[in-house]
C-alpha cells in the first residue's frame, strides 16, 4: 500500500515533523515491511500560495496574447501579475509565486516590469513547478482551495510516500487508519479512531437479500439529487494520486477514498439502474459478466460470489462490479454499498479471473466486518458535501457477522511464551492499544475479546505475539540455550557431512534449487504415467501455475541451474545437491492435518497425526554434470564428462556412506537405456546414473550428453554400516596378478568383480578393472575384460605361487557364476 506521510499525520498528529526514514523505521519494528519511501515534487519549492483571479485586462498591441491580471492572494490583499496564459477565467484559483518565492533550479520570484506593467510575482503552470511536462496553460485548482493557503501544502509537493507490505493475515494494515493505530500502540500514544462516527439508524431501506453464508453483513444507503459530475475537491485528488489511484470521479473517489483511509472496500450504484432487491447469491451455470474493465467473464457457477438484483448480475463480490449500474456523470441517485464477504471465497475468485483490485486484496486478507455502517456514513458526508443532495434518514443493514471469539490466558503464560516477565498491567494495556476488550477475573486470568479487525487473534500464542511486538522485539534478550556436552554430531550428521565433504573433493558444487516444479517437467524428462514420480503433491497456494506441485526428484531443479550456468558461460559445470522429494502414497489417501495448538507442546498423539497427515519425504542425493571433468592444457588434452563419471560419483557417495552396493545395467527415463547403471542396496533398488537421453537435453535445452545421477539418501544412509575402525596398514610389499576374462557383452563389470572377490581370500586388497576390449577374434556378442588383482599379507611378503593360487581361486569362481572364460 502507498501511504502519504501528510495523511497518516493527520490521522495521527504526532507523526507530523517526523522524518518519513523514522516513520519507516518505526513500522519495520513493528512487523510492516516498507519497500520505498518516495519523496513527491521537487524539494526546492518554497513560499508558493493559491491566488483568486479577480479581473483581467487584455493588454493591445503584441502578437501574442499578454493579460494583466488581478490576483488576490489573502485577504484584502491583491497583485497585479503579468501572465501570457489564457485557459483560466475570473473567479478561477491558481497557483501564484509572490516576490520571494522559489521555484525548482533554484529560481527565485522578484517584482519586475515587463510589457509596460509591473508583475508582482508569477502565476504558475504544472511544468514550472516541476509536476510534469504539461505546459497547454496555468495550474487551475478546484474551487474549494481557499485564496492564501499554502499551496505547497496543499499540493502536497513536499510530501513522503511509504510503500508498505502488510503482513498477509492482517488485512487492517492496508489502511491509514490501521496503520495509525500501529504506530500510536508502539508509541504508547491515544488514538483517535476515523471510524468512530455516529451511523444513521438500520430501517426499511433498500432491501437487500443475503443468499449465501459467504457474505454476512451487508449495508446501503440511498443517495438522491446528487450532481455526480462534479469533480473531486483537489486535496482528495492529490492523495488518490499518491496513493497510486487515478482519479476518476466524484462518486468512484470518495468510495475509493473511504477505503483506503479505513480499509473497507466501497461501491457506488446509479439507483435508476437498479431493479429492487439486491440479492447476494453464489452464480450459476452459464452465468457471465462484463465487469468495469471492459472484460466479459464467465463465472464459476457455485463458487463465484455474486451482487444480483431483479435485472441481473451486478458484480463479483468483493472484487469488482459490473457495467450495467456504474455511475455516470449524469447520475443524480445513487446507493452506497459497504459488506463484508468471506475471504476465501474472494481469494479464489481474484485468482481465478485475474482481478487483481484493491478491494480483492483487502477483503481476501480479512476486513472488519464492524467497518460497513462507518464507511457508509463518512462517504455520505464526503458526497454530500461535495456533490450536494440529500441522504435517507435510514440506512440497511441486514447480516449477523462473526466476530473473534474471547481467549482466556494470564499475563505469566504471556511472558513465559516470549522470554520476558511481563507485568500484567503492561499486558493488559498493550492489548488494549489494539483494540481488545480484557477482563480480569477474580483467579487473576484474562479473558480477552480481540477486536473485530482482527480475526488472527485465536490463542495465546498470537496475543503473545501482540504484546512482544508492540514491547518491542529488540527487548527480548538474546540467550543461546545450553548445548548438552558430550554429544557433538550424531552418526547420521557425521554420514552427510563425509558425503558432502568427498563431493565437494571432486570438483561438485553444491546447488540449493525451490522444491517446486510443474508436471509438464516430468514429461519433458520422460517420466511415464505409471512411474511414482507422478504422485504429485499440488500446492494449495502456488508461487505461479508454472510451479504448482512440490519435486518428486531433484532433478527439474538441478538441471535448471546447470542450464542457467552453461546459458551464462560455464561451459564445464558440475553440481550436486541434498533434499527431500515429495511424493503422494500409493492409494492416494491421506488424512487431513490436524491444527496443532500453539500455547503448549502437542501431545504425542497430536504429532503421529500430524505426521500421518504428510506425503512420503525422503531425502534424495544427486549429482549433474556437463563439459570437461579433466581440463585441457600444456600436460595434454582433457577429458568430457561421461556416463561413468556419474556412476563413479554414485560409488563416492556410497563408499563414504559405507553403504554395500550393486551396479547393474538397466532402463529408467530419463537415462539413455544404453548407457544407464541401477544401483541396489540390500535387494532394493536406491537410484540410478548414467548419460541422460538425447531428446531430453533437446528439451531441456541442456548440453549433449549431459550426466546425471540421484540416489535414495534415506535409504541409502539406513543401509550404512556403522562406524568402521581404522584398517591395519601391513608393511610388506602387494603382489599383483592380472587376469583378462571374457564374458558376454551384456555381463556387467561388477558382477564379474564381485565374482573374483568370493574366492579370492582374506589377502585379496583391490580388485581394479584397467581394459575393456572388444573384436572379431572374441567372438560376436562377448568381450575381454582385465583386472589386476591386488594382494597383500600383513606378516610377510606372498610368493608368486601363493598369489597364482589364489586368482586361480578367483577366476574359477568367475567361470562358474558369469560363464567366464580366462583370456590366454
């Protein structure tokens, strides 16, 4: 909301004089974000007052037009002022810099003689004082500016305007008159409330019919012999602007007006065009409207709040109104409208048509239902002082709106919530400064009734909050609790850190991505229907329809930012990244989260049903990688990524987590199905890695033959052997043996390593595969694949036969488990 400082001075006197950075400041303590502060006009205007032109003399015998003019600029006190401008009459007031007046490029105004008369002083356009590029003529002002106000006041160019944020369930914030009372609570200031005028009397006004539980108070007034095309007085204009509203008319300004000084939306009706009764009703199957944009909209029948009368449907409740009854400038009756509507039922129709208003953004945060009697009746006084008429003695009034329900709390459970002792006479007058009634019982307790502007206010956690906030945050003091000594990381922490830290030695950079992705994503990565990635949880209140569902695997997020970086240069890019994934159950079912309270800790019961209440969340590792892992340079030629440094990367993290695994070849999307490794912890497939497929890097937009893999965490950290000792280191040599078996080509390389591990003995150290080789002379459909094997005893040194022995050993137990033949 856009706030002039001058307004909310009037509201409140006392911030009158203060700096607009103060009041800022101010507001941010109290939990208000402020974006901007603007300064409006140029600062270097000084000594500016509004004249009446009393007469004018044309001046013959120059080419262009020059009047002499009679100005007077206070009472009794009239200038002659020479000005070449003719779009202003006698009787209009204008702007005039007397003698000593500044003007913007630090001009200063003197008395001088010009076309044979002495102007004393200058009548101004918008252009010279610095409001604009408009220069057709003279600044008319309305007929209300006084002569020898101040004009710079009143044109309110030395004013400040604060750019506020409200808290999202504190709708009264998007008023001056909310924001008044924040500021005179923190100040320990009085305040005196805009809202408090006398309403007329609810009678047999005009009748209205509420038709549906989504609006529960509804007020009007009726409104005759009003002259609707009369324009808005100047100051209301002024601060319309500033507030960032265009004004438009009479009618539209002071329901606009009334709304942004009290934060309750307002319509204005011409009363001709209406047809008795106006009905609130949910819309209907093929129901449309026109609204006031020019839109033509269909309506969602049962959910679309609707303002109907006997002719058809005028508005979308609490969004925006429609065409057929707008106020015209030859409009003389009129019915003012101010209700209350539910916010949910607003929130999804501005969302659902787009319609983004001011009266949407308020009543889809929570307005005070008390507020419709009050903003009626200040509208009235604002038209009919403006626009002349008279109003109904009566006004309607039919609805029985809810209001916040009384909390009984005491002052100590208040202060032991926040940290801080506070006295109950403190609590109780902090509450009261926003509005609560608080009654002391008898036993000491308090039973408050928060106000009705604030339906937030449901326990005593939140009144907790009020009195901590309006205290002041900076006065709680700051106390780490106490670490228990001893316990340091526990092995789970200790697990991700050493995978991090083996990651992070490999050249991985760590990502952090918004676990939020849409469904089209999955299948731009390949992702069929029936694959559990598909169990998507929606959100309920999505940053954009693009992001609409939380992850089922980290990918989407990962190859964004690899994208991003490679888009801006990066050509050899590596990254990981540690998260959960969310995922529906299998059926589909889940309970609905129950409220958990906010003044004591949830029983344990509370909690299982909250966790009952979750999708699954398992925690994901994976990794992504294009371009060059060894760089080129004087020592030779580099080496491009493959899809086996994603698996050597599966192997890091497994090894560091301590984790028995198994590679086998496998198809998954969106892996290239020749070149994919599955990974299996305890018979259970964790995860998978390889060489992402050509039409998913096409879609993405990723480099060819972009890496990737993504484990199981959780499972994978549950498969974790404990923590291990350190291994004795034997002092005697290793003995090497190498062995070149030939399998089919479709036999993996780690089934035929953990094959020549079996019987390779307690003295077996390493088994590593150094050639893969395939040729005519092997046979079609088999390959050679050569080990060494590595062996050391830690009490002597091992004999070649002893060593021939034991591969021996090693290569029968190949032959029998993958058909393996031995490569003379």
């Amino acid at each position: 909301m856009r706030v002039p400082l001058s307004w909310l001075a009037e509201v409140l006197p006392s911030v009158a004089g203060t700096p607009a950075d103060a009041v800022a400041e101010r507001l941010v303590a109290l939990g208000v974000e402020v974006d901007e502060i603007e300064l409006t006009g140029p600062s270097d205007v000084d000594g500016l007052v509004v004249g009446e032109v009393r007469e004018i003399e044309e001046l013959p015998g120059f080419k262009k037009p020059i009047r002499y003019c009679q100005v007077e600029v206070a009472p009794g006190e009239v200038r002659g002022i020479v000005c070449g401008a003719t779009n202003f009459a006698v009787g209009d007031r204008v702007v005039v810099a007397p003698p000593g007046a500044l003007l913007p490029g630090d001009f200063r105004i003197a008395a001088r003689k010009t076309y044979g008369r002495t102007s004393d002083g200058m009548i101004c356009s918008a252009r010279e004082l610095g409001l604009g590029d408009e220069h057709s003529g003279i600044m008319v002002l309305s007929g209300d500016a006084p002569a020898g106000a101040d004009a710079v006041a009143l044109l309110g160019l030395h004013d400040a305007v604060l750019v506020t944020e409200p808290t999202p369930d504190r709708g009264y914030q998007l008023s001056v008159r909310g924001l008044a009372r924040e500021l005179a609570a923190a100040a320990d200031e009085e305040f005196t409330d805009p809202a408090a005028v006398e309403a007329p009397p609810a009678g047999d006004g005009f009748p209205i019919v509420l038709d549906d539980p989504a609006c529960d108070r509804f007020c009007a007034r009726i409104l005759r012999g009003v002259d609707a095309s009369r324009p808005s007085p100047l100051w209301m204009q002024t601060r319309l602007a500033r507030a960032g509203m265009r004004p438009i008319s009479l009618a539209v300004d002071v329901t606009n007006y009334v709304n942004l000084l009290l934060g309750q939306p307002m319509h204005a009706y011409d009363l001709a065009k209406l047809a008795p009764p106006i009905t609130v009703r949910k819309a209907r199957a093929g129901e449309t409207l026109r609204t006031l944009d020019g839109v033509e909209r269909t309506l969602a029948a049962g959910d679309d709040l609707l303002i109907t009368d006997a002719s058809g449907i005028q508005g979308i409740a609490g969004v925006m109104g429609g065409a057929q009854a707008e106020v015209s400038a030859t409009t003389t009756d009129l019915l003012l409208e101010a209700a209350h509507f539910d916010p949910r039922t607003t929130s999804r129709s501005v969302r659902r048509h787009g319609l983004l208003s001011e009266a949407g953004r308020r009543f889809e945060r929570g307005v005070d239902p008390e507020l419709p009697p009050a903003a009626i009746e200040l509208a009235t006084r604002l038209l009919l002082t403006y626009g002349g008429g008279t109003a109904d003695d009566v006004t309607t009034d039919v609805g029985e709106p809810r209001l916040p329900a009384g909390v009984n709390t005491t002052h100590e459970r208040i202060g032991a919530l926040v940290g801080v002792p506070y006295e109950r006479d403190t609590v109780v007058r902090r509450l009261e400064q926003i509005g609560a009634a608080v009654l002391t019982e008898d036993d000491g307790t308090l039973e408050v009734v928060p106000p009705s502007w604030r339906p937030d206010l449901l326990e005593t956690a939140d009144l907790a909050e009020e009195v901590a906030r309006l205290e002041g945050y900076d006065q709680i003091p700051s106390a780490l609790p106490p670490a228990p000594a001893g316990r340091g990381l526990t092995r789970l922490q200790r697990k991700r850190r050493e995978l991090a830290r083996a990651l992070a030695y490999a050249g991985y950079v760590e990502n952090r991505s918004f676990p939020f992705h849409s469904a089209e994503v999955l299948d731009s990565l390949g992702v069929p229907a029936e694959d559990p990635r598909r169990r998507l949880v929606r959100l309920a209140n999505p940053l954009s329809a693009e992001q609409a569902f939380l992850r089922t695997t980290l990918l989407p997020g990962l190859l964004a930012a690899l994208t991003r970086n490679v888009g801006r240069g990066a050509e050899d890019v590596a990254l990981y990244e540690t998260g959960l994934v969310f995922r529906e159950p299998a059926d589909g079912q889940r309970p609905p989260a129950p409220v958990l309270p906010g003044a004591r800790r949830p029983s344990a019961a509370e909690l299982a049903a909250l966790d009952a209440a979750l999708p699954e969340q398992p925690e994901h590792l994976a990794v992504v990688l294009a371009g060059a892992v060894e760089p080129s340079g004087w020592w030779g030629p580099g080496r491009a990524a493959t899809w086996a440094d994603a698996v050597d990367a599966v192997r890091l993290v497994l090894d560091a987590a301590g984790t028995p695994y198994t590679l086998r070849a496998a198809e998954r999307a969106p892996w290239h199905p020749g070149r994919c490794a599955e990974v299996v912890v305890d018979g259970e497939v964790v995860g998978h890695a390889g060489e992402l497929h050509p039409q998913v890097c096409e879609a993405l937009g990723l480099p060819r033959r972009t890496a990737a893999a993504e484990l199981d965490l959780s499972a994978v950290l549950a498969a974790s052997r404990e923590e291990a000792t350190a291994p004795s280191v034997s002092s005697f040599p290793a003995a090497t043996q190498d062995v070149a078996l030939v399998v089919a080509s479709g036999t993996p390389a780690a089934a035929v390593e953990a094959a020549l591990r079996r019987d390779a003995g307690p003295l077996l150290e390493d088994v590593r595969l150094f050639d893969v080789f395939t040729g005519p002379q092997l046979g079609e459909g088999r390959k050679s694949l050569a080990y060494t094997l590595r062996f050391r005893a830690p009490d002597r040194t091992l004999t070649v036969e002893e060593t021939s022995d034991l591969r021996d050993l090693a290569v029968g137990r190949a032959m029998l488990e993958v058909d393996a033949e031995q490569r003379a």
